[in-house]
C-alpha cells in the first residue's frame, strides 16, 4: 500500500515540474461544454432581450381601461414573423395522418413501413415508423395498400363528399414537467427538501403529485385524467396527452348565428386559395400540440449529437407577446407607432372591424392572408387583428401583478375535473371581427383551452440559446 502512494505522488510531482497531462500548466482555465453554431429558425425573427411596462399604456375612461402597468423584463426568443397558416398547419395534419397510413400498412403484413433494428443489427423495440418508405399513389396501390390510405378517410353518404376523417386525427405525446420536478418540495429524496438544518427532516413525507395521462379506451374514445398519487419517481413528472388535431370547421357556423358562412366551413382549410391565410378552429390544446409536433420534427432531421440542446418551439407567455408587439416600447399602444388605426395616407394598418356592421373597410372581410400589412419595427406581421392569439399564461384578472417581473409568466395546468373557470388561457391581439379597442397591444382577453373560434390562431417562439449564431431574418 505504500509503494502505491509513493508511486502516485511521484507521479504527481513529475507532471507537477512539467505541464500537466491536459496542457493548461496547472492554472485554472475552465472547460468548454462542446458548442455548435444554431441555424436561425426559418420564418422567426429573433426579438432581443429588454424591458417595457407591462400593461395599459393610458387609461381609457369610455372602455373602462385604468393605468395599471408593471415594468418586466423578457429574455431573448425567435417569433414566428406570422400566424400559422392553413398550409403550415395541414403539413401537421397530414403528417398525422401518413402516420396512421404506415401502422395500417405495417399490420396488413408489410414490415418495410417500420424500422425494426438499428445499424448495428440489434432490435428496436418497439420498431418506428420508416418515413423513408413512401406511401404509394392510388393508381399502384393494391387492395390492401387501397383499404389503409381510405380508412382514415369518410365520405358523407348524403353529398358524396370524401375528406379526412378528422376525429382519427389524433397526435398522441408526452412532455417532462421540468418545472416541477425542479421544485425542492418535490425532491425525491426526503432529506434534500428542506435547507434549515435546525430542522429534522421528515423521511417518511409522503408528496402527493398530479400528472396528466391519457389512453384510447376499448370503444376507441380518448380518455384523459389526471391522477394524483403519492412521489416515487421521476416518471410521476411525465404528462401524455392524446388530442383529436383537426381544426374545427364549423367554428364559421358556431360563431354566429344567422349568417350564410357555409362555403368558409367547407373550404377554409382544405382550399388552396386559403393556404397563405392563418388557421381558425385551433383550441389552446391542439396548439401546444403542435409545437411538440413541431419540435419533434425539427430533432429528426438534426445530428443526433445535439437534439437536445435544442430549445423547443411553445406558446408565447403573455409577457413575451405584448413585449414583441410594442416593440419593446412601453408608450406603444399598438404594433405600430402611432395611437390611430391609419396611416399618414389614410390606409389602415390591420386587419379589423373598422365600423360597425363593416368588416370590409380594411379591404378583409374575415381573415386576411398573412402579412398583408406592414410589418412591426420588430418585423412581426399580424401581432394586431387578422385573428386574436393563445398565449401559454393562464388567466386571472390579477394577471401581471402576481407574476415574477422577470420572465414573467403564470401557468396553471388546469385537470379535466377542475371548475371551467380555472381552464381560462390568455389571448392577445384581437382579430378581424374586434373593433380597435380590442387588437390593442395592451389589452387582455381569454378564451377556454378547449374552445376552438374562427378568429383565434396562433404563432410560436422559441427561447434563443446563449451561443446561438444569428443569421438574420428568413
């Protein structure tokens, strides 16, 4: 035993006299976590880190609007420079449903619509859907092929009409409830949850958690709970939800009666004449959805060396929207400069209800295509009217007040069994059907998560990473 600690501090005096064995001659250099140089994310601007007073710009007696504004200040992120459009959105959908397509073709016998084992031979288990296997066209297909790509299909016995089965549609996906695993409360270890060494902690705590979770029942309905149980693993931190993803095209009847809106619920969507316009019918659940879709997607055509270091694509918070719509400047009451709807050559500056009964005097009766309008100093289209905006905050009329002012936010993960009225999510902006009170900047409003209008879209962000390499604008 000696001999080996003679041996060892006369290794150590030897490198000692000479460099050390990672060449930094004993000093304190640090070590660099491996960096990459991250592409700008196409069609976002990135909106730099500031501050701005939060809230109502001026008090307005005729709305009832009194100044009551907090200063906050936000980090940097990329915006989507527009809404979500239809075409952004159907890529979704049909993605979904080229999913469903290889699970049938898959169970029908053809095993090359599924990569079962890895490069290295050993198996994948269970086996992932083999994207590079194009789904045939009709003409090629044979009947069992034929009997997959029609099954998520439905045709209305009455008009003949074949469209997508939209309640197959469903994206199936589970997120990692980072915020409160991180909680000290929520340690696994007891002794780690409290600090105060003068007092003795309880071992024995039991922590009660809630986490969502969700399943296709035997009748082939969607379930989802939320069950609460007692901490034993980080895996009581994973939330799985299964939503139905299909924009709801009745929202154009259900939002207003007596009205002849037939030809927008039947081409609004699906019509190429509609690709550039932002998606209606989307509830708050059905946009988170799409951010993890999109997230995910993003990962797969990455190195897989760095897909994780990959901030995902999400739901602006409150704080993040009003702040990129003003500009980052607290005296703005709209997106753009000035306190008026018009500019300086009488032309209106959104998308509107300009009068009352005229929808069409900013040239739109509904929606408009994106970036019809010019375009904030941020470089954001649409962020007032065109359609109003789901945020990721949870609404209380408190709001700001109760937030950090500093990334400020308020989150509220809303069970199936809770009261309506904790399901409320902040909307932003206003749209085509609001006079110009309502698409000001400073102006809240809600809607249910659930609920699903034909004037509510929405747009994501991403946090921009220290070490990001910023390439401009797409």
């Amino acid at each position: 035993m000696k001999n080996l600690i003679f041996l060892a501090l006369l290794t150590f005096f030897i490198v000692s006299c000479g460099r050390s064995l990672s060449g930094d001659g004993g000093e304190l250099v640090g070590v660099s976590a491996p960096s990459w140089s991250e592409p700008s994310p196409y069609g976002m601007v990135l909106i730099k880190r500031g501050s701005y007073e939060m809230g109502p710009a001026k008090p307005d007696s005729l709305w009832g609007v009194y100044q009551s504004s907090k200063g906050v200040s936000i980090d940097a992120f990329w915006m989507d420079e527009t809404e979500i459009t239809n075409a952004e959105y159907r890529q979704f959908v049909y993605w979904v449903r080229d999913s469903i397509i290889r699970e049938r073709l898959y169970s029908a016998g053809d095993d090359t619509y599924k990569i079962e084992e890895d490069r290295n031979g050993d198996p994948i288990d269970p086996p992932v859907l083999n994207w590079n296997k194009p789904i045939p066209t009709e003409r090629r297909a044979n009947e069992d092929e034929l009997a997959a790509m029609r099954s998520v299909y439905w045709t209305n016995p009455i008009t003949g009409e074949t469209k997508l089965d939209s309640k197959q549609i469903i994206f199936r996906y589970s997120v990692f409830d980072a915020t409160s695993y991180a909680l000290r409360r929520n340690r696994l270890d007891p002794a780690e949850r409290v600090r105060n060494t003068d007092i003795k902690a309880d071992l024995n705590e039991v922590i009660m958690i809630s986490k969502d979770t969700a399943y296709i029942d035997e009748e082939g309905k969607i379930i989802s709970e939320t069950i609460t149980r007692p901490l034993s693993s980080i895996y009581d931190f994973l939330n799985t939800y299964i939503v139905n993803i299909y924009p709801d095209e009745t929202v154009w009847i259900n939002d207003f009666n007596n009205a002849y809106n037939e030809p927008y619920m039947r081409l609004y969507f699906n019509h190429p004449g509609y690709n550039d316009y932002p998606v209606v019918g989307i509830s708050w659940e059905q946009a988170n959805a799409f951010c993890v879709w999109r997230t995910e997607y993003l990962k797969k055509s990455m190195d897989s060396r760095f897909r994780n270091t990959i901030e995902p694509y999400r739901l602006p918070t409150e704080a993040e929207f009003e702040y990129a719509a003003r500009s980052g400047k607290s005296e703005n009451i709209y997106p753009w400069a000035t306190d008026g709807v018009t500019g300086e050559k009488g032309c209106f500056l959104g998308n509107f209800k300009p009068d009352d009964g005229n929808y069409t005097k900013d040239g739109h009766l509904i929606t408009s295509k994106v970036a019809s309008f010019s375009p904030n100093e941020f470089g954001l289209y649409d962020m007032a009217g065109n359609v109003a905006e789901w945020t990721s905050t949870a609404y209380l009329e408190s709001g700001p007040e109760i937030m950090s002012d500093m990334n400020s936010e308020y989150r509220y993960n809303a069970a199936k069994e809770d009261p309506y009225a904790l399901k409320k999510k902040v909307v932003r902006g206003g749209s085509w059907k609001d006079v110009a009170h309502f698409i000001r900047s400073d102006i809240r409003s809600f809607e249910y998560q659930n609920e699903q209008r034909s004037y509510i879209g929405f747009r994501c962000v991403r946090t921009q990473v220290g070490f990001s390499k910023i390439k401009g604008k797409k």
